[in-house]
C-alpha cells in the first residue's frame, strides 16, 4: 500500500559546494509506493492525487534520505572507544585481534546483526562496509543486509602479511575468495560486492596484482581501499614498496586505481596523487571521528571540493567513535573549521546522503529524495533533547533549525526509518 509521509521534506537538486543552501529544497510530503518514491511536493495535492495512500504525520520532523556510511569496518563494532593508540598499534592491540574472531560464523553473524541494527537505529540506511579475511564474514553481512532489505556494499578484507597468523589469506585465495564471493552476492538484491584490498601495508605485491586483475575482470565492481591515513604509515609503504612514486602508486602500478576505487582518510596527499585520483574521478572518502579519535590528521575538505574530487563522508567505526552519521556531520564541521573553512549545514547534510552515494556510484538509487529514487527514508527530530530544543527554538530559518542537530544529535533524534519503503525503525 502507498504511504504518504508528512514533514518538512529535504532534498538536493543541486549541489552546495557549487550552489550554496540554494541546492537545497524543501516540500511538505513524499508518496511512497513498492519501495520507491513515486512523488514529492505539497500535502494536499499529493493527498487529492492518492488518496488511497495511507498517511504518516511526522509534524516539524524533517524528512531526509538516509544517511549513507561510505566506509565502515562492522567486524570492530565492539571495539569502538578502545583507549590509547595510534593507527598501527591500534590496529595490532585491537582490531587484529578482534577481527581473529571472526572465523566463528556465528561470531560474524551476530556482530553483522548488530552493526546493522545499531546503524539503522542512527538513521543510516546504507553501508559500505570491510569485512574480515574470513569469507563467512562477508555471507554474514550480506545475508543480514538482505534480511533487512538494506543496499549495502561488503566485501573480504584481503591480507597476506604484516597481520598475525590466522588473519593472513594468500594472493591465490584472496582472489579465489573474493571471486566467488562476488559471483554469489555482487548484484542479489541490493548488496554490491567490493573488492577490499585493506591496505598496501598488509598486502603483498603479488597479491595487490591478483586483485588489479580481478577488479579489471569485473570493472562494475567498486574496489575499496585505506590511503593516506598517518604520517608513520606512509613511511612504512615506502618502505614497502621502493619502486612507488607515493603512497596511491602502490595501488596504481598493481591495477588498482580506477573511477570505481572507494579510497578511504586520503589526508596526506601529494599534489601528484591528488591529480591522479582527479583525472580518474576516483572517490575520496572522509572520516572524520576516526581522524581525531586516531590522530590521524585533518582532511583538506575546501581545497579537495574546489578541485572536483567526488567525496563521501563516513564512520570508519571502529576506529571512528561514533555509529551516527549526525556525530561524523558534527566531526566533519570542526575538522574544517581547524583548516579554517567553516561547512555549510547543506554541505554536511549532502556530504552524508547525496555525496557518499555519488562516491559509492549509487547517486542515481540512493541519497536523495526524488520520484524514482528508492524510497530510504529518516524522519528527524529537530528537537530531539532538551538542549537542542532550546538552540533550535531561536532559529530562523532551516538551516539554523538543524545546525543544533548537527552538533549535537545522535540516535535520539531518529524518529523513524524507511528502508525500500518500509519501516525499519
Ligand atoms: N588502515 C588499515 N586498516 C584500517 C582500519 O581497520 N581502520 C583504519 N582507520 N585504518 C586502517
Ligand atoms: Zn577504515
């Protein structure tokens, strides 16, 4: 049955990096029907035009696409908050660690069911998200994903050294794995398979090589890699790789730099990197509760918009500290204002629907709302807790209504969540 849903309906028929808050629209209602947003404008013309439709009231809630988690790692959701360490021995003290437990199906499956849940009750209707090397734990994501009829991306986490026994997979079964991983999900549903090299570091040239070969097997795929993360990583791939001109060249000479790579943090980039991944429209992901939760550095948003890099905005849990898209919003804010560009709340509002499904290539399915879209949908509460209501009464107009929430909302704002049209929470 179509529902009509009532509230003050956000979309992005432009783009504010380029338009300003004047890409932004809003309307009163959104008709959905079969999963997919049939119509948008006016409640009582869409009433008088279905008036079949079941109607949802959500009052002065705002009515947004779902947020989109560009990069995720749903095996460390229950080491998020770990204490203490910067990206290497963070990955060797926590993640390594947890991530060994993974060889339990049941393990991954329930961690799958927990990310998934935790997520959606944030309003985040679709993850790209890392796996683990153990092929169980990419059947546990997509299945849980499907369940929930979620469009999300996963794929095997692939690495062949500088990670402990019982995390290391070889060039061979890294490309047999995630081969017949992407033969059995890529396209099923709404799941998309991702080629997840997980880094340079852990990867072997060999293996980085059976990977450029199956991404240009399956160039419809999107390969999803780290690059550029902390200063004592990117001497270490020097190290590594003698041969590289810089950090993306490792990637590069191996097949895996392309318009489909998903390159996640992207923070200390060279000015030949940077136009490399421009010429190639490759996407640039930004996660910025993990920048500063890891230490990692401050993400050149303004200089990377104004040259035209496609960006997406993301967790990076657990290495990122939040599961909420509003808390990454609020991290993305402060990170560009210590770079001294201050974002437009459009601009942290598109980053997280509009700008991660551009990054992910689902611009045209996800991230916005639209007749013709699939119908992802929260309803926010803007004025969810009592200090957000009380900033959020002097506001005049709606962008100042929703700053607050940027700054400082989290799950309690979330008041419903459509998922191909159906509630979900
Ligand atoms: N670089 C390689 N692996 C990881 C990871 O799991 N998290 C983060 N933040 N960076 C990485
Ligand atoms: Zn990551």
């Amino acid at each position: 049955m179509a529902e009509l849903i009532l509230g003050q309906v956000l979309s992005f028929p432009g783009d504010p990096f380029r338009d300003g808050a004047q890409a932004a629209r809003l309307d009163e209602a959104v008709l959905v029907e079969a999963g997919m947003i049939r119509a948008v404008g006016a409640a009582a013309a869409l009433r008088a035009a279905y008036p079949q439709a079941r109607v949802t009231d959500h009052g002065s809630a705002l009515i947004s696409a779902g947020f989109i988690d560009a990069h995720a790692h749903y095996p460390q959701t229950a080491i998020i908050a770990s204490w203490g360490k910067r990206l290497i021995d963070w990955l060797n003290s926590y993640t390594f660690p947890e991530e060994m437990r993974f060889a339990d199906p049941e393990y991954a499956r329930a961690l799958a069911a927990r990310h998934l849940d935790l997520t959606l009750a944030c309003g985040t209707t679709s993850v790209a998200s890392y796996c683990t090397i153990h092929p169980a734990s990419v059947e546990a994501y997509m299945t849980e994903a499907q369940a929930r009829g979620q469009r999300v991306w996963a794929g095997k986490t692939c690495m062949d050294r500088n990670a402990p026994e019982g995390l290391r997979d070889t060039a061979q079964s890294a490309y047999d794995d995630s081969k017949a991983l992407l033969a059995k999900w890529h396209g099923v549903d709404r799941l998309g398979y991702v080629i997840t090299p997980r880094f340079s570091p852990t990867s072997s040239p060999d293996q980085l090589a059976a990977l450029g070969a199956l991404w240009t097997e399956h160039p419809d795929c999107l390969m999803q890699t780290h690059l550029s993360e902390q200063h004592d990583e990117i001497a270490w791939v020097r190290q590594l790789f003698p041969k590289a001109r810089d950090y993306l060249d490792s990637y590069e000479a191996f097949g895996l730099l392309g318009p489909r790579g998903i390159y996640g943090h992207a923070i200390h980039l060279t000015p030949r990197e940077k136009d490399r991944l421009r010429a190639v429209d490759a996407s640039l992901i930004h996660c910025p509760t993990s920048n500063t939760f890891i230490g990692s550095g401050l993400f050149d948003m303004a200089g990377l918009q104004a040259a035209g890099h496609r960006i997406g905005l993301a967790t990076d849990t657990g290495g990122g500290s939040s599961f909420s898209m509003l808390r990454t919003m609020a991290a993305a804010y402060e990170v560009a204002q210590l770079r001294g560009a201050a974002l437009h709340p459009a601009q942290l509002w598109w980053l997280a629907t509009v700008g991660s499904a551009r990054a992910l290539h689902a611009g045209h399915q996800i991230g916005n709302i639209a007749p013709g879209m699939e119908a992802d949908l929260v309803a926010i509460d803007l004025a969810s807790t009592p200090a957000i209501a009380q900033a959020t009464a002097r506001a005049g107009d709606i962008w100042q209504a929703i700053f607050p929430t940027i700054m400082l909302g989290d799950d309690r704002a979330v008041r419903a969540v459509w998922v191909a049209g159906q509630r979900r929470g």
